[in-house]
C-alpha cells in the first residue's frame, strides 16, 4: 500500500499517469484489431519508420510529434498501397520501408547535432517527460483513433472474419480496410512516445493476445484487453518508479509476464476441461 | 413486380483477354430456383461473383430488382442479396459465438457501435432454419465443417434476402443434410419468393429441387426447365467426348432419357 501512495504521491508520476494509461486504453482497443488482421508487420514497420519522421522533424526544427504522425500516415498507405501482386509481400515490403527509414532518420539525427535528440527516449519511450503540447497533441491523436473505432469496430471485425462475404454484402472493403490502416499508424506514433520506437509492437499486440485466449465475443475481447493493458501498465509504471527501471521496457515486460500468466491459465482449464469428462 | 429479379445481358468477363465468361443472358422470375452445373474452371463461382458484385463485367450489364448494377448502388443494391461463398477450409481464429457469426449477415450489421441493432429475433430464425438452434451459444472454432457451413448459410439467410447465391452450399453436409438443405432452399423460393441461384457439382442431387438447370462452361450452354431434357450434344460440348449420361429419374431436368429421343 505505501508502494502505491508513495507512487501516486510523486509529481513525476502524476504527470505520466494519465498519458500512459490513455495510450494503454487506445493501444489495447485497437490491439483487437491489429491481432484481427494480423497487422503486426503494419506497427513494427510503421514504428521503426516513424525515426526517419522524426530525423526529419529535428533537422527542420518542426514539432516533434506533429511531423511524427503526419510521416507515419504517410508510410501506412505507402505500406498498404504496396503493389502485392507482383510478388512484393507485405513483409518484404515492410523489411525495406523498416530498413530505409530508419537509416534515413539515423543520418538525420546524427547531423542535427548529438545533444538535441533524446535516442534513448526516442528507441525505448519516455512518458515521464510529456510536454502541455505533446498531451493535447496525444489527446487529440486518441480522439480521431476512438471516433474511428466506434464508427468502423464491426465492420473491421466482419472483414477480418471473411472479407469476401463483407463486400459482397455491399461493404466498401477497401475503403474500411484503408482507416484500419490510418487508425493502426496512429496508435503507434502514440505507443513511440509511451515505449519507443522498439518496444511498441509489445504494446499493440501483448493486450489482444492475452485476451484471445478468453474473450469469446468482439466486445469480451476488447473489455479483457482493456483491462489486461491497464493493468499491465499501471504495474509496469509503479515498478519503473520503485526500482529506477525504464518505464517503456518495464511496461512491456509486465505486459509478458501477463501473457505468460494468461496463456498458463488457459492451458489448466483446458486441460481441467479434457480431465472432467473422465472424472464424472 | 413486372420486372424479373436478376436479368443478365450480354455480359462477359476476360481479365487480361482471357476469355472466361462470354455472352450471357439470364433473366428470372422472383421466387425461382435455379441450379448452375458445369465443368471445374467453367466460370461457375465468377458469374456468382459477378451477380454479387465483386467483379465488373468486362461488357453487358446485370440488373437486380430492375435496376443496373454499378459501384454507385452496390451497396443498396447488395442489401437484399445474401451470399454463400465457396467453403475454404482455413480455420477460423476470431473468437465468435455462433449466433455473432449468424448476425455478421444482417444487413446493418456493420453500423457504428453507437447505433443499437438488435438482430437477435432475425439470428434466431436463420438458426431454426437450418437446425442448429441448439448450438447458438457455441464457439464457431470448435464446430465441425459441415456445422460451420450450415451457419454460414444462415448468416447469407438471416438478412432475409430477396436474390440467394449459393456456391456449393452442400459442400462438407452429409446426404440427409443435403436433402434437408435443398428442401429449405425449395420451400424458400415457394413461400418467401426468394429468388435462389446455386451452383453444384452434383446435377443428379439438385434436379429434383430445382425449377431450372443452366449448363455452364464458359457460355450458357442450356438453361433447362423442369421437364426438359439437356440434349446429349450439350453434355459433350460442356464436358467432353467421355461423358455417357444414364436417365436415373424420370422427374430429373436435364437428363437425358433414351425412350425419348
């Protein structure tokens, strides 16, 4: 208990507690439909391409985050318009865009001088330090993500389950499927500045996964992924500010351990459930 | 209702020149049932596809209810449309009750979540009418395939369409099953003036059900009403010189009887 006093009684803390449980609540909502779509190479590729985003915005001296998201839009339809029929798949496509971009951003931040970028922040996240402007910019980002998911939630989900059957009931797929991409690159640059360029696939793929193996219904699915992510990171942050860890990577590992522990509960039941038959 | 349901004309499709529907013309009544047989690669599942708007003729037009086809009414149009795709054998992931997969099919399914829809009277139907009530509260993963096909046909049901398109319906079902599927279709197309077009590999399953049989093998080779007979000519256009057809029922469309010829 005077763990969590002392945690919620921290300046430091207060300030990061509201951004990083809205970034949970926004990550672990669409983390349904990353896993739906399986548009995990989506948020590694956009992630790691936001560096070049932010190369860019520090060589020009543009706000950090803005330039950020409007460079991650812009690589998510790049991805998403990557011609597949020639042979170019989608995780080929990533490698290169993952690859490109993030040399581009590394030679753009080394030139613009080593003491101005955080790398470190930038890699690994840092939600101890959010700015008046980065919060409204945060909330703002969240609002066009929430609005989109309770405007396209079931259609997304109906052509995750068979997308043929969707357009033939008269839904523009591609369209839809088009603002799943948008609203997915805009999760992530909001999951950068929570875990980093590196560690954000953890936050938009660990809460849905650990939920799959419970939910039974699109919003059970979502609820216990809600749940598992805010958790995972109100306990990720108490301990990065109890031992000094970083707070991205401590979230995530919580987030893991999570995982194990939902994946480990299922397995008994399953295993109750194949022993009960012979019992009775 | 002057105008017939579904009316194809001239239509034909050849992705990149390659020819692999040509000429078509079909026009039906609402309320008829009819089977589409033909070769594999014959162009069966296109036409389907076509009818359900997901590909566009190269040339010619289909009209459904009396009005043209085209990317601006689709939606509309597709409302009263229920589709059953060819069954792939992928497995399921999503976590779905059975009665959430019967209600991806109703026609507003996919409004935004502020907006309530309650399907569940409409899901409850489709359920009963394919017999698997019982099961609504299961997990569609663990069904077996014949299950998950019979609930993929109440989902195409459950919007209680105007025009059904079915591609092999039977496919994964047992005989019993089979007869019970045709016997639903049938009474469907009798009572509720659906309009049903299937296609099937097994003409001598779905004779005896349906009002029309069309022959399919790129062109419509012959559009058969019940009691007429496909002439043999026709069988060896569609399928080759190594086809040899028996009579097997004197109430079957398209068979061939030799008393008669």
């Amino acid at each position: 208990m005077e763990m969590v006093s002392q945690f919620l009684a921290s300046p430091v803390m207060q300030g990061s507690l509201l951004p990083a449980m809205l970034i949970a609540l926004v990550a672990s909502s669409m983390s349904v439909m990353v896993m739906a779509h399986r548009l995990s190479f989506l948020t590694v590729g956009v992630s790691h391409a936001s560096l070049a985003g932010l190369g860019l915005a520090v060589t020009l001296s543009l706000p950090l985050l803005p330039t950020a998201t409007v460079f991650a839009l812009l690589v998510t339809f790049l991805l998403a318009a990557m011609p597949k029929k020639r042979g170019i798949g989608e995780d080929a496509g990533t490698g290169m865009l993952f690859a490109g971009s993030m040399a581009l951003g590394v030679v753009l931040i080394s030139t613009a001088g080593r003491y101005e970028v955080d790398l470190f922040g930038l890699l690994f996240g840092n939600i101890l330090t959010v700015s008046t402007t980065e919060l409204s910019w945060l909330l703002l980002v969240a609002a066009a993500i929430v609005f989109s998911l309770l405007l396209f939630a079931r259609a997304w989900w109906s052509i995750a389950f068979d997308a043929v059957t969707a357009e033939a009931a008269g839904l523009p797929v591609n369209g839809i499927r088009l603002v799943l991409y948008g609203a997915t690159g805009l999760t992530v640059i909001m999951c950068v500045k929570l875990a980093g360029i590196v560690l954000t696939t953890g936050l938009m793929v660990l809460p849905a996964a650990c939920a799959w193996f419970w939910g039974r219904s699109l919003a059970g699915l979502w609820l216990l992924s809600v749940v598992f992510s805010l958790i995972g990171t109100w306990i990720g942050l108490m301990i990065s500010y109890h031992r000094d860890w970083p707070s991205g990577a401590t979230i995530v590992l919580a987030l893991c351990c999570i995982f194990i522990l939902s994946w480990g509960g299922a397995w008994l039941k399953q295993r109750a459930r194949k022993h009960k038959p012979q019992a009775s | 209702m002057s105008e017939p349901c579904v009316s194809i004309s001239g239509l034909s499709f050849a992705p990149e020149g390659r020819p692999v529907l040509e000429a078509i013309d079909l026009s039906l009544d609402y309320g008829h049932f009819m089977g589409i047989i033909g070769p594999n690669g014959a162009g069966k599942s296109t036409l389907l596809s076509m009818i359900a708007g997901l590909l566009q003729p190269t040339s010619g037009k289909i009209e459904l209810f009396g009005k043209v086809l085209n990317k601006l009414n689709r939606h509309r149009l597709l409302r009263q449309v229920g589709f059953l795709d060819q069954m792939h054998d992928h497995d399921p992931r999503l976590p779905l009750r059975v009665s959430d997969v019967v209600a991806m099919g109703s026609s507003d399914y996919a409004s935004p979540l502020w907006r309530r829809n309650d399907c569940s009277d409409a899901v409850e139907r489709a359920l009963q009418q394919v017999e698997m009530s019982e099961l609504a509260d299961r997990d569609y993963r663990e069904l077996s395939g014949g299950q998950r096909q019979r609930v993929r046909l109440a989902r195409a049901l459950v919007r209680s369409p105007k025009l059904l398109l079915l591609d092999e319906p039977s496919a994964a079902l047992d005989s019993r099953r089979q007869d019970q599927l045709y016997a639903l279709l049938r009474r469907l197309s009798r009572e509720e003036k659906m309009t049903i077009i299937m296609v099937e590999h097994d003409i001598a399953a779905i004779t005896a059900h349906v009002d029309s049989v069309a022959c399919l093998n790129r062109r419509i080779h012959y559009h058969a009403m019940q009691g007429d007979a496909i002439p043999e000519n026709i069988w060896k256009e569609m399928y080759g010189d190594h086809v040899h057809i028996v009579a097997h029922d004197a109430g079957c469309i398209g068979c061939h009887h030799p008393e008669e010829s």
